[in-house]
C-alpha cells in the first residue's frame, strides 16, 4: 500500500473550466501542495462536454480515470463502470514503453444509490466497509464504519458565487478523525470524486 493520503485533512478540487472536456481533480494538502492528480483517459469534444454538461444530465457512462501521485507515477485505475458502481485497482504498467496501464488487484469499490445521498464503500470482496451519507442538499458527507462510528467525513466547500453557477470549480474537503486502513482513506477520497460526478457535473453549463 501507500501513505499517499496519510493526512488529517485534504481537498479535492477541480479546475475552472466552464465547459470540461476531460474530467480532472487535484488532491492537495491543507497548504496546496499536490498529493496527486486524477484524470478521465477520454476526451470528449466541446460539443460532448457541453451535452454533458446541460442542466438535469447525470454523467452514467463508463469512465476510466488514473489517480497519480505528485511525481507523475500511476497509483489507482478507477472505473466508473455504470452509474452506480466505481471500482478502484492497484494501476500496473504496461511491460512496455507507452503501453495502458493495467489493472492490478483490486482496492474495492463505491456504490453510489439512486439518491446520490448513499455511498457504501466495499472492499475487494465486495465486503461492506463504511457508509457515506449526504444531508438533503449533498453538502456534508459523514463517514461511519458498519459499527456506524464516524470516523471521516466529506464537505463540498463553497467556491464562490460565479465559480458554482459557471465553472467546474467544485471543491470538497475531505477530513479523517480516526486512524483507518489505506484502504478506507483511498475509497473515501474516490468517494469525494463519485459524489462529484452523481451530483455535481452536470452544473458545468447553466
């Protein structure tokens, strides 16, 4: 495993782009220093982007996106696999120069619900770890273990007034109160990104 994300507290944010043609965040620490970059392997055109980005649309098409460290170097392969499922692996390079990355073993998977409030977090065998569930507004995101100890949680920050109507900037922090597996800490973060692409992107264009 790694300590990639073996901090109290983080954010995950998205560039300022009004129209997204590649889905993009940043993980950084409290001070902005980059922990690592996760990014959508597609391109959509502009004109994609911007059907995607209409008011009511909610992004349920595969997506494959690689989270890597600050250095550069490809830590997870995460696969949006339908609207409701995300699984998270260990990435594995290709055996030769420029070959995809691989998928090594599995880390576990998020299961978002027709809400998009309820998150469960499961482990490589499809094992309930921790639940994240959202308020009525999708703002705050605690995360309980199955004895429902709190032991995470998920904020969606505010980003000013024209940064959410008009612009990708969607920020959260994600703080951890309690010592947990890797794990747990590398699902909570994707957690933030599934949320994020259940609730919030299809706000790129008003």
């Amino acid at each position: 495993m790694t300590d990639l994300f073996n901090l109290p507290s983080m954010r995950v944010e998205q560039p300022r782009k009004v129209v997204q043609t590649q889905t993009r965040y940043d993980v950084v620490d409290d001070r902005g220093g980059l922990l690592a970059s996760v990014a959508d392997q597609q391109v959509r055109s502009r004109r994609e982007a911007v059907r995607a980005a209409l008011p009511q649309t909610v992004r349920s098409a595969h997506a494959t996106l690689v989270l890597r460290d600050g250095d550069g170097a490809a830590r997870y392969v995460i696969d949006k696999v339908d609207a409701w499922h995300t699984h998270v692996h260990h990435a594995v390079p290709g055996e030769d120069e420029g070959e995809d990355l691989m998928r090594g073993d599995a880390i576990g998977t998020v299961r978002a619900n027709s809400t998009r409030r309820h998150y469960v977090l499961l482990d490589a065998d499809e094992n309930e770890l921790a639940q994240a569930v959202g308020d009525l507004r999708l703002r705050s995101f605690p995360v309980t273990d199955n004895d429902r100890r709190r032991f995470a949680r998920i904020d969606k920050k505010w980003a000013g007034l024209r940064a959410e109507l008009f612009t990708t900037a969607d920020r959260y922090a994600v703080e951890f109160t309690e010592e947990v597996s890797e794990t747990l800490r590398v699902l909570v973060v994707v957690t933030a990104i599934v949320l994020d692409m259940m609730a919030y992107e299809s706000k790129e264009l008003v």
